[in-house]
C-alpha cells in the first residue's frame, strides 16, 4: 500500500475504497489541535466558564456533532456507526491557545481518523465563532492524528 | 462590541446573535490553511494531479461543498444563501506542502468568515484523507482569517 | 448508573457514551404523542382523509424520515442503522386529537429510544404545520416513551 | 383562508404553499413546552448546572441547531434564512419540569412558527436524552405556539 | 457565455459562480421526467392509490423535500430560499408509466432549473423504491428542463 | 411477495420494511444510465477532460456522495454503511451521451439498489448542472438496476 494513494482506481478516477473484504475490529483514533488567540481572549474564555457563557462547552458539543457529520463531508468517507466520540478542550493560559482532542471508536471495517481529526476542527473552529467578535487574529493549528489502533494497518503512535 | 462574546446573552446563555436590525450589504471573507506533509507525499500528489487521480480537485470540491454545510457544523451560524464560493489549492514544493485559500461572498446581515473557514477546513481534511495511506503524520496548520469586507465592523486584513 | 447522568463524564463534560463494550442485540423501542385542535380541524383532517389532501399520511412519512434523522438532532446520539420504522397516527373525534405511536427496531449496542420518540415529535409537528392555516392553538402533548426492550437494562413497559 | 389547509391545492395534492407573491416583512414567533420529570431527576439537573455537566446548556445548543433543520424536517416547510434563534430553559423545581421557550425572528415571505416549534421540541428531546439512564418516565406536554407577529394574517397570542 | 462552462474558472478549476452583481429577479423552472414499468406494475400502482397505500403520493412527498437538498446533492449549487415547489405525478395507462412534472419559483440571483430536476429525480427514484419488490426492471427516462423564465438570460421553452 | 408493495401494510399505511429478521450478507448493486447533449456540449466536456475543468471528475463524486445521502432522500429507506461506492462515467461521442455505471456493496440485511441508482441520478444531474449554461436540452435518460447480488430474492440481471 506504500507510495499509493488508495482513494484512486488504476485509472486515476476517485473511488470510495471497498473494505467489504476487511475484518470488522475494534478501531480508535484519537486526533489533537489548538487554536491560538490573543490573551485577552484567552482570559475571556476562562472568565465566562465560570460566571457567564461556556466558550468550551459550545465547542465540545460542536465536536461531537461534527464527527457524525464526517461522511457528509469528506467525499470518500464510509458512513459509520461509531460508537463512541469524546472531546476535550482545555485553555493553555501559558500558550493563550485552546488544546483540543478527540477520540473516536468504532467496531467496523474502516477507521476513525477523520472522524476524530473533523471533531478537533469542528471544534476549534467553534471556537473562532465564538470569539470572533474580539479576535479576528486567531490560527488554527497542529491539528493531526496522534493515535490510532485497530485494523490490519496495526497501531500508529505519532513521533 | 469590545471585550465581549456575542454569543451569549447577559446571563451567559448561548445565543444565535440577533442580526434582524443590520442592514443587508455585500460582504466578503477570505480565509487560509496549510496541510504540511513529507516531501514524498507532496511528490505524488504532483504526480496524480497531471497522470493519475488529482487529490486537489477532490478536496477544491470538498472544500466548496462544506462552505455550504458550515450551519449545519457550527452551533451559532445563521444559515445563509452564498452568492459565491471559491476555493484554490497549491502544492508548494519547497515547503511539502498544500496552500488552501478559500473566498465567499453574499448579500446578507451577516458576515461569511465561518464559511470560508469551514471551506478551507474541509479542504484540508480531505487531503488528509485522500493521503492517509501513505502519510499519517501530516499536520493541518495555519487556519486563519486573512481578509473581510462589509458589514458594520468595516475592512478586516489579517497582519 | 442509577442516579447518574452517563452523557457526563466525572468532571461533568458532555460526552457522546462509549457503547463498544457493550453487546448487539435486538432492540425495539415505541413511542406515543398527540396534539390536541379544535373539533373543527379534526372535522378538515378527517374529511380532507377521504377526499383531498391527507394530512396523516404526511405526518407518518415525515415521522418516519425523521426518525432517521435522529442523530443529526440530538447531540449525544449514536448515528445507527435502523432496522425498521412504523408510525401510526390516528385521529380521536372524542378528544378532537390525533394519536402517535412510532415504533424503531434495530440490531446494535445501543436502543432507540430517541429514534422513536423523534418519530413522534416530528409527525405531530407535520400535523401542526399542515393545519396551522386554520388552527394556531394546537397542542402538543403526552410525548412519552412507552415500551423498550433489548439491551442489558431490559425491558421497560410505561406504567 | 379559513375553514381550508393551504398545504394541499384543489385535488388534495400536498404541495410548498407558494408564497412567491407575498410581502418580505419582519417576522417574530414564540413557541413554549415542557418535559414533565421525577422530583429526584430535577434535582440532578439542578446540580449537575452548578457543579457538573448542564443538562440544560446541551438541550439549549440542541434547540438552536434543531431551528436551522425544520426544513430538512418538515416537508413542506420552506427553507429559510433565520435571523435570530434563542432558546431558554428553565427548571421549575415545584413542577419537576424544564420549561422551554424558543424565539425565532426572520425578514421573509413566510413566517417562523416551525422553527420556533422545532427549536422546543429538540430541546425537550435532547433533556429527555441526557435524563433517560435515571428516569426513562418523562413525559413531554404542552408544546404550542405562544406569540406570533409579522405577515398579512398580523399578531397571534395565544389565550 | 456560448461555448464556456461558466462552473470552471480560467484555469479549468471548478467554483460555485459567483451571482453577488445578478439582479434578484423573480425566476421558475419545470422540469418533467417519467418511469416505464410493466403494466402489471402500473395497475398496483393504481389499485392502490384508491384502495391501499398511495405510491405517487409518497413519491411527489420525496420530490418536494428533494428539491431542498439541491444544495447538498450538486456541489456547484448555490444554497437557495425556495418560495414555492409543487410535484405533479400522474399514471399514464396507456404507457404503463408515472409521469413526473416538478415546479419550483423563487426571488434570487440564480434559478431554479436544478432544483427542479432533482424534485423530479427524487420523485422516480422514490417510485422505484416503492414499487421494486414486484419490479426490478423500472426504468427512468426523458428527465429535462421543458421551461425556465426570469434571470438575464430570458425565457426557454424545450423544444 | 409477489404482487405487493413491501412498503405498505396491510391497510395500505407507508412504512419502512422491518429487515430486522433478515441475515446480514453480502450485498452488491450496479445502476446504469445516461445523459444526452448536443455534440457540441460533448466536444466541450471531451476536450475541458484534458485541458481544462474536469465536469466528469466533479459529477464523480457527486455522484459518491450522493450514494451517501439515499436515506434522507427516498423516505422509507434504511440508513446503511455502505462498504463501497464506484461511480464510472465514460464519454460516447458517437451517442453525445455521458454513460454513468455506478456500483454499491454493503454487508447488512437490506439491498443497495438506491444507493446505486441515486449515485447514478445524482451523477447525471451534476453533468447537467456543469454543462447548463451552454446546453440546457440534455436529457437523463435510461437509469435502471442491471444487477443485484445477496439477500434472499437472489441475483437479478436486467434482459
């Protein structure tokens, strides 16, 4: 599979790739991403999770909902059953930045990779909506997978 | 409008702000990203692009087609009728990686720099996709807001 | 889990509940609602019934298809493959009203509770759109989960 | 218009009522419902507002987004611009009940009762789903249209 | 325009077109398509519309919510306000045929053309899912716009 | 089950057939059809193929994508992860007709017949959509099952 990119037939032509020969395995993906803002900001968010409005909260929903979404996003994304999707956001004061990260499961023929690395993106850029009004100047970044388990491609540990 | 999120109201609860009083204007928004990957990737990715499958063009189109889905992702976006959504990627060699720049337009009380955001966001993400086999370490990076015209809070250009 | 709400984890962030250790079985989950209208509106359903516009019918297909809706709506739900929807409507001349019962089955780790009783939710709310023109006062009421079995917690049967 | 559903034409075919020659005015709609619970679910959500997960901030986020999906819901609903969604819940600890009230505004031809409705009516779903694992007997009642103005029919408050 | 695809821009990349400078003008297009079954078929079809389940009626139901997921379904589309859509399917005997003519208006800066040849698309394909258990050799033929009007480029009547 | 329609019950109600009694097997579905153009627009896409945008590449995944979207579109429809979607487009000069074959795999209890069709229709519609500004009398034509493999019915091919 090395030096192939197998969302493409012999041809050239895109195709949704067929796992309708692959075992059906407990999969995990786990993907991380921050945004990075301005301290103001960051000191905003950190005011309102505990007296007003939770900048956090709203993104982690985002998250979620966005990982069932992957398959209506990503052209050649099978449409799965996952069966479970968790994201953490936490505020890095030192950094002015958000950390997010997603893990996703599924038992299932294919993996979770996007479906966690679309959580993460949903999510931060949740946060941008969110904050937008007082900090146009943020950057997302970072955003990759760090971990992913399960399927004949064995386990992947990011460097 | 300064030091405070409009997405919540005075007790802190999540709003969809009210956008029934702006007047309805022409507005713009451009955003950008970057996917960075090894040099190998990039390699075929240029090769695919004039004999084989072309990642680019797959996620051009995905990144138009998530454009049009960013309320459906993003808790607190208005839904909007987009006059106008582009969507341009390019290899660059010498960093190993994908440029995404994406420009939406409409006529509307509200602003369109979620949906450029979003296109650029799914843009990338597909290349993630589209190259996972052979390059799980590539790394999203670089989201940002880098223009926006019209509107109350006038002409934004990103530093 | 008696006494806990299992869509927070222990530091109360929402989560999405991890079902992969749990087992697939068959699981069936009904469901009941009604609105409540004038006589007079429920004079135009019946009659429209047999000679024009059936608004039951409507009602039963968007309950259906909202069904499938489900996991785009409700924030923690898990996406799954439906094995089967029914939804019955009936009109109640005695209580000028009409009577929903959705019935969702499926094979999988979790049940399908909210499946049914979005069923109901969203053919009760056809029906008030289909008749709102002649009756705004419409009432919704007595949406309850009725019947569930499957699954380790067993079967449950409203009193 | 009275004593005649608009969503059928003269042979009782279901059809999008026309609205192509109606005014766009400023349009305002209020609709409220309740979920009916045990006294010791209520006082689950009441704390787990103040020192865990918000039952009610997740069902406020649900309504929100559930507003923007009436269209893709309710079949003959036209797809609308929302200019304003908000959504509040309340915990009535002497009821054991969460009160809900959605208001949505627009400038359109047609009106927002649907999505007002909507918004409710995926809030109280969404409490029932965070709720289920302790008290799958709540009961949902008294979903209707509270105030609408707007339009050529004017304003509507319910008695 | 003559000779140019107007979805690809200079350099042959694909783009939503941009309509921000059009004038919003009042625009309608018909659409007309059929499906060819077997005669036995055809009468199912019409037993059933008097004494059973309504096939044509489920169908121009799935036409009219088609319509609204244009946007979601061609990926140049732009997202759309539709005033009006109305799904007209008769049993043509004589052909053992359903005959599918799809309307849709609205006040944009595009039209509508694609929108209603997909209202009537999903109107055949929701007869085939119908009907394909006694049936499988349906066919669906002489899909096309037979009527466009309003925008700069005039009227146009099928031949 | 000859001579009636699954999608109903016996007092002619629609419903979504229960598959839930059914075995999961291997499933395969392959859909045809096609859509006619003037030579001149053929000539356009023949020669946009290798120079310049690429309108079969686009209704390509159009058409993937919409194998994706069959169970919010035809109403009684099962949801399903599908494990395979290729969609094959080749242009014929002789006819001035782009020939679409698309074909579905899953493993589940229930068929992909839809999926296979509506990627088909959706592929075509799409040809339509990219081509319209310099032909608008296409015509889609000749969509039908040619093959279908699992499940207890057994295999069908078209005569």
């Amino acid at each position: 599979m090395s030096g192939e990119f197998t969302h493409f037939d012999a041809e050239g032509k895109a195709r949704m790739v067929d796992v309708s020969a692959k075992a059906e395995t407990e999969r995990t993906a786990v993907a991380k991403g921050r945004i990075l803002m301005s301290p103001e900001t960051a000191r905003l968010i950190r005011e309102g999770a505990v007296k007003k409005g939770d900048v956090l909260s709203v993104a982690r929903l985002a998250g979620i909902m966005g990982a069932k979404r992957t398959p209506d996003l990503i052209p050649l994304c099978h449409p799965l059953q996952l069966s479970s999707v968790a994201v953490d956001l936490t505020l890095d004061d030192a950094e002015s930045a958000v950390e997010v990260t997603a893990t996703c499961k599924i038992a299932a023929r294919t993996g979770v990779e996007m479906e966690a690395l679309t959580a993460v993106s949903v999510a931060v850029l949740t946060v941008y909506d969110m904050c937008k009004a007082v900090d146009k100047g943020m950057r997302i970044s970072d955003i990759r997978l760090v971990h992913k388990s399960g399927g004949k491609s064995g386990t992947y540990e990011a460097a």
